[in-house]
C-alpha cells in the first residue's frame, strides 16, 4: 500500500452568515491537518473584500445566504480568481441545486449534513485539481440528465429566477428581493412574469405554492428588514 499524500499548505475561505457554523466548520478543517489555515467571512461582500486582498487556495460557501447569495458569490470568483476551486455546502440535497452549483462552476458539493470526514476528503479532492460529489447525488444526477428521473418544471429557471423565487417562498418581498440582488423592483417583477410563464403559473400566489410544495423554502433566507 503506497504512503498517503502529505496536505499542501493551503489558506481555506469558509464564507456562511452564520457564526456558529463557521466555527464548527473552521475546527473540522483546522484539526483535520496542521498544514491549513482557515478565514471566515460573514457574508458574499466581505468574501469579495477578502479576496481581493488575500489569495486563498479553495473556498467553502454556504449556497444560501441574506444579500449575496452562494451561487451569486460563485459567479463572482469564477470571474475575479477563476483558479480557486469552490465547494458549496447547502442544506439541500435536491440534485437541482447540485446542477446548478456544478454549471456556476462549483468544483464540490455537500449537504451541511455531511460527515466531517467527507468535507475533509472535498477540501483535499479539490484543492489537488479535482472535483467531489457524493455517491448518492451522482447518480441521481445522471438519472436526471439521461431521462430516467423526471425533471421539475423549475430546472428549466435561470438561476436568477430560481433564486427569486426562492426568496418569494421564504417571504422576501419584491422591495427587499431588489434591495438584497441590488437589481430594481422592475426587474424582480419582470423576473416573476417570466417564472409564471415558463411554470405555466397565474399569479405570484401560485408561484409561492409551488415553491412550498417542491420544498424550495429556504430557511436561511429572511426578509432583510428582520434584525
């Protein structure tokens, strides 16, 4: 059996609005090596700080988080250090979410119910130039794209959309959606008509309905008024 790799020295951008779970993030990378240092940041924008003044070697990003969200964050590296390997952790392990990451340019995903263990493996995977899925959402991935799985009206919504959404179901409104994407209310209604047509849907009512019922509440994002 052939020695195990030693881990490179590798600076680690944990980006989650939540405290607690950075610190719990940042003790499982920290004691999985002596050769990794990890930087927290609390949100999309003191990432995008952070970055601009540090290099850092992969990052780890919660996919849904109040103003910048994780997938919005993601396009944003790929375009200021398009080297960094991004893994993103979400509380859901829908494999639509999965897709959508991969396609932004994720190089890992993983539930937030992952064992420590696994995230440690992610993090070594693609900090060495690979990419990291876990079994069971592979192959419901590849069932969804070669036709055996159904696919959910809402794939067919840009990611843009499918975030608005998203924030209409956890009851953001129009206001706050524009205020948190730093787009105009305009354009979060524009976005709404084009949901409603491609998901064959009458009203903002039926939207938030349909939201509810395929579980794309999103716990993690509150109205921005809430303090």
């Amino acid at each position: 059996m052939s020695p195990s790799v030693p881990d490179a020295t590798l600076r680690i951008l944990i980006v989650d609005d939540h405290a607690i779970v950075r610190e719990g993030l940042k003790r499982v990378l920290e004691g999985a090596s002596p050769c990794w240092t990890v930087i927290e940041a609390g949100s999309g924008f003191q990432a995008m700080e952070l970055v601009r003044r540090q290099t850092f070697d992969v990052a780890v990003l919660d996919v849904s988080m109040p103003g910048m969200s994780g997938l919005e964050l993601l396009r944003r590296l790929r375009e200021t250090v398009p080297r960094m390997p991004v893994l993103m952790l979400s509380m859901n392990a829908e494999e639509q979410y999965a897709m959508r990451a991969f396609k932004a340019g994720a190089k890992a995903y993983l539930t937030k119910g992952t064992p420590p263990s696994e995230l440690v493996e992610a993090v070594r995977k693609v900090s060495r130039g690979g990419s990291y899925v876990t079994g069971a959402m592979a192959e419901r991935m590849v069932q969804q794209m070669n036709g055996s799985l159904d696919q959910p009206r809402h794939s067919q919504l840009s990611d843009r959309e499918f975030d608005v959404l998203r924030r209409l179901v956890a009851g953001q409104r129009p206001s706050e959606i524009a205020e948190a994407l730093h787009i105009s209310v305009k354009t979060v209604s524009s976005h709404k008509s084009r949901m409603q047509e491609k998901l064959l849907l009458p009203s903002t009512a039926a939207l938030i309905r349909y939201g509810l019922e395929h579980g794309l509440a999103a716990d993690d994002i509150r109205p921005v008024s809430d303090t």
